[in-house]
C-alpha cells in the first residue's frame, strides 16, 4: 500500500492519529501532523513511499502539531516534536510540510551513526554516484533537482549515507529541497516536476519542495559506489568549468561538511579516505544548468 | 497501554530481548534515547554476544549509541590529559568527579555512559590558581554577567563552567564536593582526604571507592531535578557491584557514611538501588544502613517519591524537567555538529518547553 | 640550534595524496589536519632521520630541488616545520 491509494480523509485521519508509518528505506517515520496543507503536501510528494502497518518498528516518532490556544486562529503556527518532545521554535503553519522534511533530515543527521553522514546531494548513473557536497546557496539542490531529471538518479538533495564498511552510499529519494529563484528556474527547466506551492518568507526564502521522481523511488533501496565528488558553485553567465580540485582540501572539506564525522573517530577517517580513494575530486562553475547536463553527461561517460 | 519501564526490564533481564515485539523495541529504544541508557543496554548486550540477535531496525539504534559514547570516552581521556598539563606546576592537584572519574578509573560503569562535562573539585584555598592555570592554557569564563558571577561563586559549589576556546569543551570546578543545603551537615572536607591515584596516571586523582559511592548517592538524593536519574541510579548500582566484591567494601561503606555524616543518603541510595535494579546488597548491609533510614512516616513518603521519580521514562509519565534535560544533552553536546542551514531553522535559538520544577509532583517533596 | 624529531607516530594515521599533500588523524584527539606536500616531504625526510636541524633539512632539500639554493628554501622549510609542529606531527629541542 503506497501513501498514494489512501483517499484524502484517510491519510488525514491516519496521519491525524499519529498512525501513518511511512518506509524512508534504510529508515521508517511514524508521524503525526494536524495541519492540512501539510497533509495535502505530503500526499502529492510522498505518494509512491510505501505506508507500513502501525505495529512495525518505527526509527522516528515525529510530529509536527498546531500550536494550541490563540496561535489557532491568529497567524497560526506550528511545531515540531521528535518522540513527543518539543524541538525547534514553532514556524508558521504554512511551513508545516517544510518542517517535516527539515526534521526528518535532523532525526536521521543527529541519529543515524551507523553511517557516515555527508551533507551533499547525491546522485547516480551507471552504478556510479556524484557527491555534491557544498554549502547552502551554492545551487545545489537546484543543479540536484536538474539532473534528475535528465538521466541521473536522485539518491538524495541533502544526506549522503556512507556505509562506512562497504563504501557505498544510499539515499531516501525523498523530496528536492528548492528556494526562491531556483523555483521558477527549475520549472521552466522541468515542466514535468511536481512541486509543492510556493510557501513564502521562511528563514531559507521562498520554499517549495519537489518531487522526487518515480524512477528514483523505486529504486531508492539501490546503494551505489561514489566515484566523484564534484563541488558545484553557480556563477550566473558563467562558462561550464570542471576542473581538478587538491584532494586533500577536498577530504576536509568533507570531513567539515559532514554531520557525524567526529563521532566516527577513526573509522570516520578511515571511511573517508576509502571514498577518496575511489572518487576524482572536481570542482565544478556553470552558470547554466543545460551546460551542467552536457558536463555531468561527459561525465558519466568517462572510462 | 500501562507504561512499562521497557529500558529498565531489559537492562535488568537482557535474555528477554527475545520475547519483545517491534512495538516493544520501538518503545524501548525511545526510552532508552531519553534516559540515555541506549548505548549501555547495546554493550551490556554486545559482551553477551547478543548484539546480533537484535533485529537489524533497532539494532541500529544502538550501534549508533554506541559510537557517540566510545567516541565521548576517548575524549573525555584527552581532556582528562589536557587538563592533567594545565594543572602541571601551578599546586592544584586533579581530583576528578562523577563521569570523568570513572572513565580514568576504568570502571565498568564507565562503558557506555554519556559525557558533557569533565568535573573537578579544587580545595576553595586554590580555587584562584586553578582558574588562572586553566585560563593561560585556553579556557575561557563563562559569559555571566559580573552579577551573575558572584551569585555562582558564592552560593554554588562551582565557579561557573570554563569552556575552551579550541576544543569547546566544558569543565566544571567545584570547590564543595556536597550540595551545600542547610539540612545537610556532613564533612566534605573528608572525603578528600583520602583521593587515590588513578593506574597509570600518579598525578590524576579520583575519590577512594566508598567516597565516590556516597559522593554519587548524595548528589543524586539531593536533587531537586531527577534529570537524568535512572542513569545515575544505575551508576550506583554499577559502582556497588563493582567494588562490593572487594574485601570489606560493605563495613567500610556504612562506617564511612556514619563518620562523614551521609548515612541518610547512601540508606536511600542502597534502599531504591535494591528495589528498583535488584542490585545484590548483603542484607545485615541494608539493616545497619538503615540508621540512615528517617522516621517511619517520612521514610514513606520519600520512597514512594522516589519510586515516582525513577518512574518509566516515558511521553504519558514523562516530566517536562526530563524532556528538557534530554533535548539540553543534544544542544549542549558538542557532538551534534549541526552545519548553518539545520540551525537557521532553530530561528536562532533552541525553544524548549522549559516547565519549572514546581510542576512535577516529585518535586515538592525535598528530601529529608 | 633546534634539533627536530618526529613525535610519536602511532598517535597519528596519515593519508598521503601526493602531490596533493595529506590529511592526517591525531587518533588521541581526534582531530583532523590537512598538510602540505613540502610539510608532508619534511615529515618524512625526519622519520629517515632524526634529530636534524632546519639547515640540515634545508641543505638536503635544496639538493633534491635542483636550481634552488639552501638560502630559497630555508623560508619554506621554516614554515613547514612551524605547520608539523602546530599539528604536533614533530618535536623541536633546544641545543
């Protein structure tokens, strides 16, 4: 049973109840969320996830709520809570699907040791896997979103899980995360992507998130091996440039963008220095995303 | 569905991993994640070879909590060394508490355990030494205001946390190893005299066994929070089997609470360890201990405050002051590296629905 | 005169990229360094031999990087040593 055969009012009741369990594959949400719009944007975004009974073991309890009293009728806002407990300030509850989806990515980022967790898009060709690490505001999650939907799998817009005994590295599939003008410069780009309404004035800008594509989906329980950790920075008008990048830079570099990397220790760098090993460090400039195609397709096609 | 103390049951029985449902797992390892006792449950379970024959979904809970403390513990032995070199020379000996000690001590109770802080204790008469030693080697004052500085130094036992600058690390100095409450008339000055040298280490000090057995069962009696109190309850209980099979551990125990004025406390401590972890007190211990015990009406009311105070942790029982604490250990630890755009949707600040400890009802109970 | 050493290396677990340099692991601290190749070049010319002076080092480099004199990389050699030191990689004793 996917979220996408539950009729409106029985997402709505399941979800109100706290009884939905989405599989996030290598994890499962139990979550319970009363604000509408939420719901409605979980429904779209997350309709090819599979809904799993309520007596299976969940990794995360979330919930994001209405916050009681006055805040029910004037500016309504809405708040996050893992397991009951209440996390973060409360945002307004038209950003209530946003913050499942950025408290999803915290429970599994402050949780999931088990991986070595980088904070870079990922995505797939040919058995082969792009780390795109870099910083918000680099265009990521825009370049990310782009690729996607010509040719590449989405593995994921934001968490890399390293398995630190194979190397290889898996993601949820879950929404693309996409603010102000990458918005419109995404739809224009994609005409066919589905993207949840524009919600404006949150800390990151205007928000929408995308959805991910069926393909990626489906085969989101498919690890791939890294072979190149690319470093994207959006330049507008600027010409494609893919250029080498110093290696060790690049090991800090990942070490610094990775959210559990000294918790790891030793087996943290040794992990590290394994997907090194595997992967060409590049840096990469564009100012156009049909030029990014056209790069990351030569890419793809090296050896 | 009653709240079942899962974390504690396991703890208590591990072989009974094999009769938990999914539900139970997944509410063990909530419980467990709140009362910070996930990472113990994993080693007791890995040094019965067990581990495996956890389901891989909740195994990997902890796994994962098991990484933090192993990584917290080898921290926490660099910081012990660190300080260890910024003491060197200035007079003040390093006479480690709590977590600290136990992890320089090697003792069993240490496997497993959360750290934030390291804790000293600094005889008041060389308290401006250690903070000037500690000063020159990078660790900063806190950011009280010059108000709030003097209320520390003068009515807590510490001077306000020290952080470094380099390794954001925290260390507390206390300089009165009791709680200074006017019920409470003990000879701290006692307990420091007869500090050992921890193996290996001659200039790192910790309390001698029994001191450090009523240093904890004080502290933990004398709270006004039971933040994070199932975990303390099992560093007792994990003190007293280790050094209970130590020749004349017992006799020594009770005499030294009786000498140093603590034998409320360590009744108490032995008392609630007893019933709620089972842990092995000979019984002509309990029944000399018990001169520690209060008056019959009191002792009543105190114990069952105590049996609610180490209640399930769980969301239906559960005190705000425990949600609080739990989410303060992820703000606090600096181990949670949250790059700038997780913060950026913390609005620039952690809200946490801090409830005074008025509302709780174990609260208004102070112990005796 | 400082005379040089290599500290303790099983404290540390180097990656070496070459050309690229390295990045190194203080297995007691738990940090993480990047170095840079000349540094990682003088590291490894101390684990050959040790105790050794910067001149000593300069001289020898200078003859491996044909066309500079001791005097050009002296500089270099100076700041390397100041980088494996910072990182606790060498030990430097007064003489």
């Amino acid at each position: 049973m996917k979220v996408g055969d539950l009729s409106p009012d029985a997402l709505r009741r399941q979800v109100g109840e706290g009884n939905l369990l989405i599989d996030l594959a290598p994890f499962v949400a139990r979550l319970r969320c009363d604000v509408d719009s939420a719901v409605r944007n979980l429904a779209s975004m997350y309709a090819a996830f599979s809904v799993l009974p309520s007596d299976h073991f969940a990794d995360f309890h979330i919930q994001v709520m209405r916050e009681p009293g006055l805040r029910r009728w004037y500016r309504p806002q809405a708040r996050f809570f893992f397991d009951g407990q209440p996390s973060f300030t409360p945002l307004p509850s038209d950003q209530a699907f946003a913050m499942i989806e950025w408290g999803l990515n915290w429970c599994v980022a402050a949780h999931a040791h088990q991986y070595l967790i980088i904070h870079a898009a990922v995505i797939e060709r040919d058995g082969r896997a792009a780390l795109l690490p870099a910083p918000p505001g680099s265009g990521k999650s825009t370049l990310c979103a782009a690729l996607v939907h010509r040719g590449w799998r989405l593995l994921s817009d934001e968490l890399a899980l390293i398995d630190m005994d194979t190397g290889q590295v898996c993601g949820m599939a879950r929404p693309v995360n996409l603010k102000n003008e990458s918005i419109d410069v995404l739809r224009a780009f994609a005409p066919e992507a589905v993207l949840t309404p524009p919600v404006p004035d949150t800390l990151k800008g205007t928000v929408s998130l995308m959805r991910p594509p069926l393909a990626s989906v489906q085969r989101r329980r498919e690890p791939a091996m890294p072979a190149w950790i690319v470093l994207p920075r959006y330049t507008a008008g600027s010409p494609p440039r893919l250029v080498a990048h110093n290696r060790a830079r690049t090991s800090l570099l990942i070490a610094e963008q990775s959210f559990n990397y000294d918790i790891q220790g030793l087996r943290g760098f040794d992990a590290l220095c394994a997907v090194l090993d595997r992967c060409e460090c590049l840096q990469f400039t564009y100012g156009d995303l049909d030029d990014a195609v056209r790069a990351f397709d030569a890419l793809a096609a090296t050896h | 569905m009653a709240a079942r103390d899962l974390i504690r049951d396991v703890l208590l029985a591990p072989e009974s991993i094999a009769s938990l449902t999914p539900l139970d797992w997944d509410l063990m390892i909530r419980q467990g994640r709140r009362a910070n006792l996930l990472a113990r449950l994993a080693h007791v379970l890995n040094a019965r070879d067990a581990l495996d024959s956890v389901p891989s979904a909740p195994r990997q809970h902890l796994v994962s909590a098991m990484r933090i403390t192993e990584r917290q513990t080898i921290a926490v032995r660099h910081e012990i060394a660190c300080i260890a070199n910024a003491l060197e020379g200035s007079g003040v000996p390093l006479i480690l508490l709590k977590g600290a000690a136990y992890v320089a001590a090697d003792l069993p109770v240490s496997v497993g355990r959360i750290f934030s802080d390291v804790d000293i204790i600094v005889p008041r008469p060389l308290l401006g030494q250690a903070e000037s030693a500690l000063l020159q080697h990078g660790w900063r004052g806190s950011t009280l205001s010059p108000y709030d500085q003097r209320y520390y130094r003068r009515w807590m036992h510490e001077l306000p946390p020290m952080r470094h600058f380099r390794r954001d690390t925290t260390i507390d100095v206390h300089h009165n190893i009791l709680p200074e409450t006017a019920r409470l008339s003990a000879d701290s000055h006692a307990l420091l005299d007869n500090v050992v040298s921890v193996p290996g280490h001659d200039r790192v000090f910790v309390l001698q066994p029994v001191d450090m057995l009523l240093h904890s069962a004080t502290h933990l009696f004398h709270e006004g929070e039971f933040i994070s109190a199932l975990r303390d309850l099992f560093d007792i209980d994990g003190l007293l089997r280790h050094f209970g099979s130590r020749p004349g551990f017992w006799d020594e125990l009770v005499r030294r609470a009786a000498a140093v004025g603590l034998s409320r406390p360590l009744y108490y401590a032995l008392r609630v360890s007893v019933d709620l972890l089972r842990t092995e007190v000979p019984k002509d211990v309990l029944a000399t201990a018990s001169i520690g015990r209060p008056a019959a009406p009191l002792a009543w009311t105190m114990e069952r405050c105590f049996a609610l105070a180490f209640q399930p942790v769980h969301p239906s029982v559960d005190t705000a002051a425990v949600k609080a604490a739990r989410f303060a250990l992820y703000v606090r630890s600096h181990w949670l590296r949250m790059p700038m755009h997780l913060l950026v949707y913390h609005l620039g600040r952690k809200a946490l629905l801090r409830t005074t400890s008025a509302d709780t009802p174990v609260e208004t109970a102070r112990p005796a | 005169m400082i005379a040089w050493s290599p500290n303790e290396i099983s404290r540390f677990r180097i990656k070496d990229f070459g050309d690229d340099g390295a990045v190194v692991y203080d297995i007691a601290s738990g940090d993480t360094h990047a170095v840079d190749a000349l540094a990682m070049e003088l590291l490894q010319m101390l684990m050959e031999r040790a105790p050794r002076t910067a001149d000593s080092i300069s001289a020898d480099l200078a003859r491996l990087l044909e066309g500079e004199t001791e005097a050009d990389v002296v500089d270099a050699v100076d700041r390397g040593l100041a980088q494996l030191q910072r990182l606790g990689l060498v030990l430097g004793s007064a003489h």
